[in-house]
C-alpha cells in the first residue's frame, strides 16, 4: 500500500492572497466609518486597510507558504 495519495495537494485552492487583500479594505473601511463617522473615514480606513493586507499577504504570509 503507497501513501501517496497523503502527499496530494487539492488543486482547486488556488490563490487566497486576493482575500486577504479584500477582507483588509472592507474591515479597515468599517473601523474608519465607525470611528470618523464620515464617508472619508471610511475611505481613509479602506486604504490603511489595504495596505496592512498588502503587508501581511508580502511579509508574514510569504515566509509560511507550506502551511497554506
């Protein structure tokens, strides 16, 4: 009996680094509406948002690509 079908890896993942960049912007925009009160706060929040998903997705994420 082989164990290779341990060693598969599902091929229908595929790349969820969009998600994180997705999920970064929408939460960031909702924490800058609720504390800005204003539609450019909810903006502001969106792009801080996004740059901290940018910067998760680049630099802690990329060094532990095996665990995905």
């Amino acid at each position: 009996m082989t164990e290779k079908h341990i060693e598969e890896q599902p091929k229908e993942v595929g790349n969820i680094n969009n998600l994180f960049y997705l999920l970064g912007a929408v939460f960031g925009g909702l924490t800058g509406g609720v504390i800005q009160e204003t539609l450019v706060g909810t903006l502001i929040g969106a792009v801080i948002g996004l740059l901290f998903g940018a910067f998760f997705v680049k630099v802690l994420l990329n060094a532990r690509a095996h665990d995905r």
